[in-house]
C-alpha cells in the first residue's frame, strides 16, 4: 500500500545543504501498526510529512495503493491526501470557534459531502468515541483527552486508508494517554495504516514494527518476533 523507494529531502539552508532523509526504502502494509523513532533531528518528522503528502522529495518515488504520488500536481496530492491519509497531531489542531461535532465534520464539508451524510457519519463518531455528551463543546471546554479523541474523529471521518500520528499523547497524562493510544490501534483492527512518531519508547514499543531513524536514515526495521 505504501512503498518508498530511495527518498531523499534535502534543504538549502544558508550556503549549506541539509540532507533531511537520506535514500529511504520501505513499505507499509494494509493494517501494519508502524512506530518510528530516534532523536530530533533524525528525519522522523519530515519522513512523516513525505509518507501525509505534506512535502515532496527532492529525489526518489513514492507509490500510494500503486500510484505514484510524486509525479501529481499539487491539487491531484490535495485529493489523494483528503481521500487516503488522516492526521493526529501532539497539539490538536482543532479549530477555536467550531464545536467539536463542527470540527469533526470540517473534512465532509471541504469534501462536498452532502448535509444529511456528514450528519450521520458524526453521530456515529461522536458516540463510537464517547463524545454525546460533549458535541456540542467548544475545544476550551474540552479535556487534553477529549480534544484529541475530536482530533482523531474528524482524522478518521472520510474513512482514510493510512492514519499518521505525530506525538499522538505528547500532551496528554499517562492514563489518558493509554485511552488514546488504544483507540489508535483498534483502528489498525479496522484495515488502517497506523504510522506514528514518538519520542515515548513505551509507546513505539506498543506498535508491531519500530523503526529507529538517525541522521536521515534507517538504522533498524524490526518487527516483533522478528
């Protein structure tokens, strides 16, 4: 479903050329529930926004379900982006003044979605992630739990084949943190494909495969029992 195939990001900055990610080669499955780690600076990030369609490499190919994204105009990586990917971000991302049912929908409505299907499909989210009583709260009204469940409803809302997460409980406590790391994995359950960078090595070590990163490469790909 995901295949990368010598990728390489690099970065003019100043007279200097930063070389972000140093020809990657992976691929990822339907339902594979991958952790990605190593220290900042190692590429993990801008490795995550190459796979979200949120930068583009400056070499190498990139196929997604066996389309090769690389050679697409930036509204055709817009549209698979919308329709393939979701996103889960440590900071939430929510918008301010829209309720969490709002923010939740905000992807239907870019999408076109007719009224009556947006309002079904967040009914069945808001209740599937134990928001019912909370739909109708404004982020500020919300706890570091509850705005990242919102944060994954509305990632997970037009129904995206790859979920990519960022420091998903970076900001939450442990116990909540717990809750949201299991809701992200019974995802993976359903078919999705779960791509998380973390700093938290209880967290990376909760996922099927990690992979350690440094200096823009891989250093291991381990699965377990592998």
């Amino acid at each position: 479903m995901i295949e990368l195939k010598n990728i390489s990001r690099n970065f003019q900055v100043g007279d200097q050329i930063v070389h972000a990610l140093r020809d990657i080669d992976l691929m990822f499955g339907a339902g594979e529930y991958i952790s990605i780690m190593g220290p900042s600076g190692s590429g993990k990030s801008t490795l995550l926004n190459m796979i979200g369609l949120l930068d583009r490499p400056s070499s190498g190919i990139y196929r997604l379900d066996g389309l090769d994204v690389t050679t697409l105009d930036d509204e055709a990586q817009a549209r698979v982006r919308r329709e393939k990917i979701g996103f889960v971000f440590q900071f939430f991302h929510l918008v301010p003044r829209l309720t969490a049912a709002m923010n939740i929908e905000l992807p239907l409505m870019l999408a076109g979605i007719d009224p009556e299907e947006r309002k079904a499909r967040v009914a069945k989210l808001v209740e599937s992630y134990g928001l019912k009583d909370r739909a109708d709260h404004r982020p500020e009204q919300l706890s570091g739990g509850q705005r990242q469940r919102v944060a994954i409803a509305r990632a997970t809302i037009m129904k995206p084949s790859v979920l990519l997460a960022d420091e998903p409980t970076g900001n939450l406590d442990r116990a909540t943190g717990h809750e949201v790391m299991r809701l992200l994995e019974q995802l993976t359950e359903q078919g999705v494909t779960l791509v998380m960078v973390t700093h938290d090595h209880e967290n990376g070590n909760r996922a099927q495969r990690q992979i350690n990163m440094e200096d823009g490469r891989i250093l291991s790909d381990q699965r377990k029992g592998g």
